[in-house]
C-alpha cells in the first residue's frame, strides 16, 4: 500500500503509547525500599551511572521489579496526564534513584542486566518528558546517558532493543528540531542495533515511523514514502505472541497514518496530508488529550498552509478549549506558534 492510501480506520493510538493493553494497571510503590518516589531537581539530570560499585542488593529481582511497574506506570501517566512539571519531577527521581542503584551493581547476571535494561528504557521515557516540557538539552543529555551505559556495559538483546527505542526517540527530537544529520544518524544506528541484536519487526515499525516523521522534516517525500510503507510493512510481520517489548505495542496501522499525515504536513504539502490528519481527529480519544490536541493542531496548520484559514481558526479554537486539560509545554508551545502563523 503506497503512503498515499490511508489504512481504514482503526483503534485509535495515541502519538506515542498508550495505556497497555489487556494488562491490569501496576503499582510501583512509588519507591517502598527503593527510594523511587523522592524527585530530584528534573532540570539538571547529573547522576549517571558509573563504572564502580557493589553488587546489587539482597532481593535485587524484588527491588528491579518494583523500577519496571514504576517505568511502566510512568508511561501511563504520561499518555494521559501529561509530562508537566509534577510527572517530569516524579521521572527525574525515578531516573536518579535508578542510577544509583546501576552504579552500584558489578558483574555480568541476570539481575545486573534487567537492570542496564531497565536504566535505558527509563532514560527513554525521562528523555521523552524532558524533551515534552521544552527542555532540549536535558532531554539530549538524559538520552546520551542511556546510549552511553548501553556502549559500555549493555551488549545483550534486551538492552540493545531498548537502545534502538531510545535512539528512535533521540532521532524524532532532532527532526522535531531540524537537527537532520542527527536524526538521520540516530535512526541508522537504531537500525543496525535491532539488526544486531535479533529483528524484532514492532521495533523495526517503530524506527520507520520514526523515520518517516524525519523524512517529512527535511521535505524528503520519497523517503517518507518508503518509510511509510516498509512500517506498514514491519507491523504486519507482528503478531500475537511475538515476543515484542511492552513499549512498542502502542504502534499500529492508525498511528503510521497518523504519522504519515504529520509527516506531508512538516514536508508543506497539506492536501496529502488532510486526508490522513482528518482520520487522526477522529480517531484520537478524549482519554489522551495531549494527542487529540495536537492531532486538531496538525490539522488546523494543515487547513493554513493550503488557504482555509476560516477552517485552520475554527480548529484552532477548538485546541485552545482542549489545551486546558493538557498538561504538556510542547502542545501550549504549538498552541502558540499556530496563533502567531494565523495572524500574519
């Protein structure tokens, strides 16, 4: 199916993940024995881990376990809530806690690995937020952070899935940014991680989709459309049962349309885009209001950019009503940028 063609409607995906399905929601204890839930200053991520150490503690399975639920749950609160500045506080915690614990685990064993695995999906999610509320350079530092534990101490399939995750989201930063050479090289290294460590085809659909947000970036219309396809492409390849981590569930057909839409809007071409943007509004759900906002936003700036501006202000309206139940600084952000565009 060309990039052209829209899928037909499906349940909808949010812009990134949603709740996880078919799975009760986890508690993390939000730190019980592990000091998890004590935030530290978001703003300036400094504890990384480090090469020196103890092992990890008695119970230490008890203690990784308690940092998935948490990295899971955080997750979940961010898809519907928001990353603001109370969630951004609760990750940085999370984050620096987590570290602490990594540089205090030496040798190579199952828990030691979870761990590193653990840290660099974390890193992803914390990035990801960091990157949600405007705060570029630390969302580029707490990412680096993760990629430089995965080059030094993460070889095995699970850590480096993870670290193709995180590069994938490093990438859609820099393209978010117009850091094209960047984003380029860290979808190419995200490639040739998953490759090395045992194709997983949700994760390959994720990097394409990644990839195709790029393309549409840099006005590279025919590696969006190849982009678009071979997602399409990868998810088919994925079925019940697959073994694909948890985090990259969330991709389906819907949201590589969504993608694809979002990516013909960056590339200035609005009427390839309306059709696939039109289908995203109607497939968001109220219960993700920063996705449902900024799916009105790309569509309202899609309207703009072919002359509709009575139509582009309607929806516009419409996303200021919905920006006072979403609590993301990147949305307020766009919120602002389109009023400003509409004005001249």
């Amino acid at each position: 199916m060309g990039a052209h063609e829209p899928r037909a409607a499906a349940p909808r995906q949010p812009e990134r993940r949603p709740r996880r399905t078919g799975q009760p929601r986890r508690t993390s204890g939000h730190g019980r024995g592990t000091g998890l839930g004590r935030p530290q200053n978001p703003r300036h991520p400094t504890t990384a881990p480090g090469r020196t150490g103890r092992r990890p503690p008695r119970r230490a399975d008890k203690v990784i376990d308690n940092i998935d639920h948490a990295i899971q749950d955080l997750r979940d609160l961010d898809d519907t809530d928001g990353s603001g500045t109370k969630a951004l506080e609760w990750a940085g915690g999370l984050w620096q806690a987590t570290a602490r614990i990594v540089n205090g685990a030496t040798g190579d064993n199952a828990n030691v690995r979870r761990l590193h695995t653990a840290f660099i999906e974390l890193s992803e999610q914390y990035g990801w937020m960091a990157f949600d509320n405007n705060l570029h350079p630390q969302a580029q530092r707490i990412y680096h952070t993760g990629m430089r534990l995965a080059a030094e101490k993460s070889p095995h399939p699970a850590a480096r899935h993870a670290t193709s995750n995180l590069l994938a989201s490093a990438a859609y930063q820099a393209a978010w940014l117009g850091q094209h050479a960047e984003a380029t090289v860290f979808l190419t290294v995200a490639e040739r991680t998953n490759t090395a460590a045992g194709t997983t085809p949700a994760l390959a659909a994720v990097i394409a989709e990644r990839r195709l947000f790029a393309a549409g970036r840099c006005g590279d219309t025919e590696d969006l459309r190849r982009a678009s396809d071979t997602a399409h492409e990868q998810l088919d390849k994925t079925g019940l049962g697959s073994g694909a981590p948890w985090w990259c569930q969330w991709l389906s057909h819907t949201a590589i349309d969504a993608a694809t839409g979002r990516a013909w809007l960056a590339a200035r071409q609005p009427h390839h885009a309306e059709p696939y943007l039109t289908r995203r509004v109607t497939a968001t759900s109220l219960g993700y209001p920063r996705d449902h906002m900024l799916a009105v936003l790309d569509l309202a700036d899609a309207h703009r950019q072919s002359g509709d501006t009575d139509r582009a202000t309607q929806l516009h309206d419409t996303a200021t009503t919905l920006a006072e139940h979403v609590d993301s600084p990147r949305a307020q952000l766009r919120l602002q940028q389109l009023a400003t565009a509409l004005t001249h």
